[in-house]
C-alpha cells in the first residue's frame, strides 16, 4: 500500500518567517491554556412519516431476499493533535510610535542586545500577538470485504497546521512536514480551539471521501486487487464510520453512528428503541440539524444489557427517494450483523464492527511515533 502526503508552496520571498514555540502540556489532557467553551447544540427537525405513519411505527425484521452487496468498504479516519503551538504576530515597525518602549536608539547593536531587547526590535519591528494553532497527523482509510476476504485498499496520510494567523506557513521537520492551512473565525467570540478542531475534522472528511473514490475505482493511492476482489463494483455499499456529512453525495453509502449523544425521536417514538431485537430496526425518519438526512436505528447482535446495548444509528442522504432509503436500511440489517465485535476482544462491543476496528489501528500505526514527531516539531520552532 502506498499513502499520499502533501505540503504546500515555500513561502513568498520578502516575507517574515513565521515564528511558533511548542506548549509543553500533553494535547491529549487537553490544552495548559483552555480558549474555548461549550459547542452549541442544535434543535433537529424530525419527519417520522418517511417509512410508516407515525400511529403505526413498529419493529421492523430484516428482509431476507434480494441480493446483498458484492462488497462492503467500511471507511474511517483518525486524527491526533501532535502538539498546540504558539504562532508569533508579524513583527509591527515601532518607528513613529511616541513610546517603543525601547532603549536609547543611540546604543549599539551589541548594547540593544545586552539590554534584553528582542532580535526584531533591535531591527526597529515590534513582535504581534502570538496565537494559537495546532500541529496535527490524520489519516482515512478504506477496508473492503468481498469474496476476496478483508484487505486495506487504500490507505492516506496527512499532517497539518491549522492556525488562524494569516501568515501562516508550512512547517518542516525532520519527521515530515505540516501543511498550513488558515482557518477563519465565522463568528465573532467563537471559540479559537473549538473552531481549529472543526477544521482539522472537515479536512479529515474530505481525504476519507477521496479514500472512499478511490477504492471504488481502483484509482490513485488504492493498491491492486486481490482475485476475486470486485473492482468498480455497481453493487457495493460504502459504510462510513460516523456521521455522513459532507460525504452525503457519495452513491450507496451509509453513515454509521456508534454512540449517542442526543435524543431526536419524541418519546413516544424513542420508547420503540429499546424494544429492538437484534437485527430489528426503526421505521426510517427524516431529520435535519445544520444538513439534512434520512436515518433510522438498528440492533446489533449481542448481550443483552442496557435499554440501548447494541444499538446504531444509520444515515443515508436526504434527496434519496423513499424506497432506495428502504432498500439501504434493509441491507444495513442484513450485512452489518456478522461484523459485530464481541466484548472479549472489544471494549466497544458490539457497535464497533471488526473491519473498523482493525482499520483504525492500522491507520494510527501509520500517523508515526507521537513523540519522534513532537519532538521534531520542538526541534523545529529552536531552528526556525
């Protein structure tokens, strides 16, 4: 397998470097410094009329006939902030200013320098507010299972910056470079990390759509086909782990959603979930938040436990006609059940599916060792 990095243009000639230190606290305990809040929760707007009336919503079995997909492409992504850095503010000229707060301009260089004054003032420049920005690896991936048995088709490495500093550049380490990207604040008094965060999520969907593309159609980083494997299959379905959004356009994909944090059905409806069994699922809804989409929930098999032990919910995209959406939902019940993990091997079981598991280790090997790359990143801002 092969995987694709990328990194951007050197800087413009003329331009200051730009300057970033490294916060020693581990990213993963979350930042030294917190900037950000709450996220908003948004109101969905539910039509349970999709499938059944709403007086007759009831447990729906899985359909045994028809055909089932050729191939299941089970796609996930990962991502790992590397480390939070500090972005310095392009140096501010201090001439003019009535008080630079600078030393006798008569001392010599050697005497600015003794005095503690900063390399770019002594230069007659002023250094800006640092801000800011994130240091990050993510990676998507495609695991298809066939007549072939599983195998990794294509697999995608990306490291970035994400920053709101408009003089933003690449960094280059000794362990790999992180392109810049310049993310804008939408909203006055958003959150800065929160909104770098999205940032880093939205790019982290767009390689897995282009993974999903390209395992299709056997194109760009996807590696030959085993025999048997049914190359630019017209029959498969895509399993996206996650929510679908911005991967919605993608024919015959399902979004997979392992945990819940909302409730959107009223209560009455809600009720019906918990008396699932397993490989039983909703009547399909409508629901719309900032995008819209069809869903419904399913049962995976499993011990029995609490209310909602074992239960997904699924996702297909929103301008599909009704019994194309029936259609997914029934091969969502007849082809995800056998890929459940079992709590001895999993401590996610049974929503987190084989396939997606063994992709997401494989895809965290790929990011590297976080701390040959947090220390490249330390060696970079010393050098810069």
């Amino acid at each position: 397998m092969t995987q694709g990095t990328e990194l951007g243009a050197p800087e413009r000639a003329g331009r200051h470097a730009m300057r970033f230190s490294v916060d020693g606290w581990d990213p993963s305990y979350g930042a030294s410094l917190e900037l950000e809040g709450q996220l908003e929760e948004s109101t969905a707007r539910i039509d349970a009329a999709v499938e059944l009336p709403v007086d007759r919503w009831r447990p729906i079995d899985p359909d045994t006939t028809g055909p089932l997909p050729e191939a299941l492409l089970f796609v996930d992504g990962v991502r790992r902030v590397e480390a939070q850095v500090w972005i310095d503010g392009e140096p501010r000229s201090a001439g003019g200013l009535p008080d630079a707060g600078l030393p006798d301009a008569g001392l010599p260089v050697a005497g600015l320098r003794d005095a503690g004054v900063p390399a770019a003032a002594q230069a007659g420049d002023l250094p800006g507010e640092a801000t800011a920005a994130l240091c990050a690896s993510y990676a998507a991936g495609v695991v298809c299972c066939c007549a072939a048995g599983a195998h990794l088709v294509v697999a995608k490495l990306r490291r970035g910056l994400f920053s709101v500093a408009p003089h933003a550049s690449d960094i280059l380490t000794r362990a790999g470079g992180y392109k810049a990207h310049h993310v804008r604040i939408k909203r006055a008094g958003a959150p800065v990390m929160a909104t770098l965060s999205q940032s880093l999520q939205g790019r982290l969907a767009e390689v897995e759509a282009i993974a999903a593309a390209e395992a299709r159609g056997m194109s760009g980083d996807a590696g030959a086909a085993p025999p048997g494997h049914p190359g630019n299959s017209a029959s498969d379905l895509l399993i996206v782990d996650g929510p679908l959004r911005g991967r919605d356009r993608l024919p015959r994909a399902l979004g997979y959603i392992k945990s819940h944090h909302a409730t959107y059905l009223p209560p009455e409806l809600n009720a019906l979930v918990a008396t699932l069994t397993p490989g039983q699922r909703t009547p399909a809804f409508h629901m719309g938040t900032s995008w819209d989409r069809h869903s419904w929930y399913l049962r995976l098999p499993g011990p029995t436990g609490a209310p909602w032990s074992g239960v997904v919910r699924i996702e297909c995209a929103a301008d599909l006609p009704v019994t194309e959406v029936t259609r997914l939902a029934g091969l969502s019940q007849r082809s995800l059940g056998r890929f459940a993990s079992a709590s001895y091997k999993d401590s996610r079981a049974p929503q987190n599916l084989y396939p997606i598991a063994g992709l997401e280790r494989e895809l965290r090997r790929r990011l590297g060792d976080p701390r040959l790359l947090y220390r490249a990143l330390r060696e970079a801002a010393q050098g810069r």
